[in-house]
C-alpha cells in the first residue's frame, strides 16, 4: 500500500509567511525560508509554496523566494501562485520545483494543464481547487462551487465537474482547498475530500481544517485523501511533524517514519 503523505503548506505574501482564516485576515507569521528548511528536516513529505496574492494582483511568482526555498529542502517542493503561462512553468520549475500548482491560471485557460502534462509529465502538475460549500441545484449538482483568485472570485463551475475535467486534461494530482474549512482548525471537509477521491482516479491532497492528530486521521481514512496538506497546527506549534505521523501510524495508516 502506498504511504500516505504529509504536506506542509507555506503560504507566502510579499516574500513573508502568512495564515488566514477562510482565506481572509491574513497575519505574517514568519520567514518561509526558514520554515521550509525545519519541516523538510522534521520529516514532511513535501512542501507546498503558494504566493497567495500573485493571481489577484496579475503579477509573476517570488522567484526569487523560490529558489531560496528549493535550497532549503531535501523533499519535493510544489510551487503555485501566478503561473498564467507555459513560461512561468519553466521558470518555476527551473527555480528548484519539482511540480507546479495551477489554480486560477488552470480555470481561465484549461489547455494549460494539457500543455504542462505533455512538456514535463503529470506527475508535476498539480491542480488546485479552491472550493466553497452551496446549495445544490443545476449549475453545482455536487453542492460545491470552484472559486478563483484566491479564493476571491466565485465560478460557475461545479467542484466535481472540474475534479474530471482536470484529470482528463493530464492532471496528476488535485490539492482540495476547502474555503469553509481554511484555517478554523475544525477538521477537514470529508465530504468534498471522499466525494472527489471517488470521483477521480489521480491522487488528491486534502487542504484546509487540520486542528489536531485525529482530523488527520479521519481525512487520510475516511476522507479518503492520499495526501493531508496542513499548516496552523505546525505553524504555531501544538504539533510536530512526527507527533502527527506516529498518531497516524498507530492507528494502521502507512505513512513514512525514517527521519
């Protein structure tokens, strides 16, 4: 059976650490750089850099930032934030990263996620999905609505739909970021997170309400996820990397334990 993973999210704004709550109130909390280096060392699986303003202020990634990260680390390291163009791709990629998250730039043109799968394969495209909870009907039969720009803009485009439609275009992974759950520390959205893992045959990446060992358990179990991506928990301290794992293990999920 495949390990299960443990990612780390740092989300970046102007070149600092940052955590919000629903992607809105976002506070500075740290040096990325710095904070990549200590999870890569305490046993994450991957990192994930989001430049979390890049799409709704229409600029270009930190590269710079980037790169220092990428020096940092001894895991794979997923970049997103601002990748309009096959170009940024190669930027990105060239930076350091090993795989790319396409969000926005993914709704508006969706040839992008062909286009990258085909030049560097899918395993190194991620699409990322910014998903809020609504009242089912015609437009969101799943009872789920993509959002973009941060979690700024809604979409008419329902969340399962989308889920396919990125797999079909050569997606290899999909990070789930539920906007009801970002931040509260209130456990995942198992729903949306089973709901899409059934949906498709690519792996996914839970995102949003880590709040202690078990909502961990219970998104890498009944969830479904192959992947739980967290931050706050860690970010502020109540848990390690390894107090995390050794919860999972214990309770029969395969996750990775050398240090």
């Amino acid at each position: 059976m495949l390990s299960k993973r443990i990612v780390l999210c740092l989300d970046v704004r102007d070149g600092k650490l940052t955590k919000g709550v629903k992607f809105a109130g976002n506070v500075d909390i740290g040096d990325p750089v710095e904070s990549a280096r200590r999870y890569s060392d305490g046993g994450a699986d991957e990192i994930v850099f989001y430049d979390i303003t890049a799409s709704a202020e229409r600029r270009g990634i930190f590269l710079d930032v980037v790169e220092k990260v990428a020096g940092q680390v001894f895991v794979p390291l997923c970049v997103g934030g601002g990748l309009s163009h096959i170009d940024d791709l190669d930027a990105v990629l060239q930076a350091g990263a090993e795989k790319v998250s396409l969000n926005t730039a993914a709704v508006k043109n969706p040839d992008l996620i062909a286009e990258g799968a085909s030049r560097y394969g899918s395993q190194a495209i991620v699409v990322g999905m910014d998903v809020l909870k609504v009242p089912t009907s015609a437009v969101f039969p799943s009872g789920y609505q993509i959002y973009i720009n941060g979690g700024r803009t809604p979409v008419e485009l329902d969340a399962l739909a989308w889920a396919r439609k990125c797999q079909e275009l050569g997606a290899g992974e999909l990070c789930i970021n539920s906007i009801d759950a970002d931040g509260t520390l209130d456990g995942y959205e198992l729903n949306l997170n089973a709901l899409i893992a059934d949906a498709v045959n690519i792996p996914i990446i839970a995102s949003g309400g880590a709040g202690n060992p078990g909502h961990i358990h219970e998104v890498l179990t009944k969830g479904k996820a192959s992947a739980a991506l967290l931050a706050s928990i860690v970010h502020y301290g109540q848990y390690t990397i390894r107090q995390l794992k050794e919860y999972a293990a214990e309770r029969g999920v395969p996750v990775r334990l050398s240090w």
